[in-house]
C-alpha cells in the first residue's frame, strides 16, 4: 500500500495523578529520522520507544512529544541538608558573637539559605504505568499511519491520472515517429540537393547513405518504449507493500533524462510542444513521489 510521509496523531489518557498527552508528526525525510521528546524520567525508555516506532514508519522525520499535566511522574520530595544546616547555624552565631550590636538588621540582610533545602525528582517509575504509556505512544502511532495511508492513497490517485497523460503523449509520439523520421531524412535531401548544386558537385548514392544513417539517429523508438517500460515499473511499485518511494524517485529522474533526450533529437516543432507537456506531467509526478514513503 502506497504511504505518503506526511501524518499527525495525538492521544490523552487520564491518569490517578496527571494526564498525559502523546502528539506525533511526521513530514518527508529521505531516510527514518526520529526526534524524541521526553520528560527526563522517561530516558531510559527512549530506545524502546524508538524501536516500536520503527515498526509503523520506514521513512520520514518523526517528532514524538511526550507532555504531562498536572504533576504525573514528576513527583518531587523535599529534602533537608542537615550537615550543611548546621553549619550555617554556626555562621550565624559566630556572626552574633563578632557582631552584636548591629547583629538585629545585619542578619535579616544576609541570603537566603536556600542550599538547605533541596528538590528531589522521583527517578523510578512504576512498569505498569511505562506499560500504559509505551502503549498510548503506539496508538499514536496508528493514527499517523492510518493518516499517512490516507494521503498516500491520495497521492497514487494522482500519480495514476498523470502516468496515464504520460502514455498517451507517449502514444501519440509513437504514431507520428515514422512519419517524422520520414520528413526529417526529406529535410536533409533537400538541403542536401541545394547545396551541391551550389558548389556544382555530382550527388553521389554514399551521400543519401550518411544522410539515412543520421536520420535513425534522429529515431526516438528507443526512448519511447523505455517511458514505457518505466511507467509500468511503477504502476507494479503501487501494489508492493514495502518502501516503494526511493525507488519511484529514480524511476521518475529515468523518465526525466529520456524526455530530455526525445526533445534532443526531434527536429521537430509539434514533437517539441509535446515533450515541454511530457516533461511537465514528468515534473508533477517527481513533487508527488518525494512524499511517498
């Protein structure tokens, strides 16, 4: 089935102490990139999330948020440094002792002890609960691809319409193929016959034998049965299930280099509008396929 890249999915899930939301988007890439982010109690999960990931999505950049409200997982303790108490304590009496008629408005001017009291994040969490998210996170996970399946549909629809203009272009190019090489070798005679005549040189029959050789150098045969041989590639890639989009993008810069290569070689003014419409449906196609999985 044909993917696009491009999906959005979002979940939330009430819990006992918080809620949490989980947002995935993913946009074109050429290769799986994923960029993970997570409260800092969930970085020893990171490879275990991304490795699930991995079994929904084989290209694109994926941004994974991980957002929670109203405190979930994120539990703080507080704490007292005793130790270091004690010693501002005994600062404070050495400064009463050294100090004592200006110890009243002198103290209350010193800082804060804000060392003493210390906010401790909880480090662990509870599996059932990792269980619940990992879970949330591949739910996501099926909205995205369940998106990016629609889109690709999308996508191969339009592909489809446009390998099918391409083919009848190439059809009509077919049709008028001998009759172009038949008025082009024509051309040649007659250009030929004027300037010897000019230069009053005898005409010779290896004159009209280099003349039939570069007119079947002007044949665009070859190419014509190559696009076609392309665009049944990719009709047989639209109903593979696996990474097809890499492999389109090249087919489609094949199609590009013999349309490049027919307008070369027609000598000819209805081929050369028909190559300009080939090439743009050629270059359509090339935007469509860069965001297909």
């Amino acid at each position: 089935m044909v993917k696009s890249m491009t999906g959005f999915g979002r979940s939330e899930i009430e819990l006992t102490n918080g809620r949490l939301i989980v947002e995935i988007k993913s946009v074109n890439h050429r290769f799986l990139d994923m960029s993970l982010h997570l409260p800092k109690v969930f970085n020893p999960y990171e490879q275990a999330i991304k490795h699930m990931i991995q079994k929904y999505f084989r290209r694109g950049r994926i941004e994974l948020y991980l957002m929670i409200e109203n405190g979930a997982f994120t539990e703080q303790t507080v704490t007292i440094n005793w130790a270091l108490l004690d010693q501002y304590h005994k600062a404070l009496q050495d400064i009463s002792s050294r100090f004592t008629d200006q110890a009243e408005w002198l103290l209350p001017k010193l800082p804060e002890l804000t060392d003493i009291f210390q906010l401790v994040e909880k480090s662990e969490l509870d599996q059932e609960l990792v269980k619940q998210v990992i879970s949330t996170i591949e739910a996501t996970c099926l909205q995205v691809n369940q998106m990016r399946e629609q889109e690709g549909q999308a996508l191969m629809a339009d592909i489809s319409s446009r390998i099918n203009v391409i083919s009848d272009t190439v059809l009509e190019l077919t049709d008028q193929r001998e009759q172009i090489r038949h008025a082009y070798y024509n051309r040649m005679v007659e250009r030929l016959d004027k300037l010897l005549e000019h230069h009053n040189i005898k005409r010779e029959d290896r004159f009209f034998q280099e003349l039939a050789i570069l007119a079947e150098k002007g044949d665009i045969t070859e190419e014509l049965t190559r696009i076609n041989s392309h665009l049944n590639q990719m009709k047989e890639l639209f109903v593979q299930s696996n990474e097809i989009g890499r492999k389109l993008d090249f087919i489609v810069q094949e199609l590009g280099r013999e349309a490049n290569t027919i307008g070369a070689k027609a000598n000819d003014v209805k081929i050369g509008t028909q190559v300009v419409w080939l090439k743009a449906e050629i270059e359509k196609v090339k935007e469509q396929v860069q965001n297909i999985e």
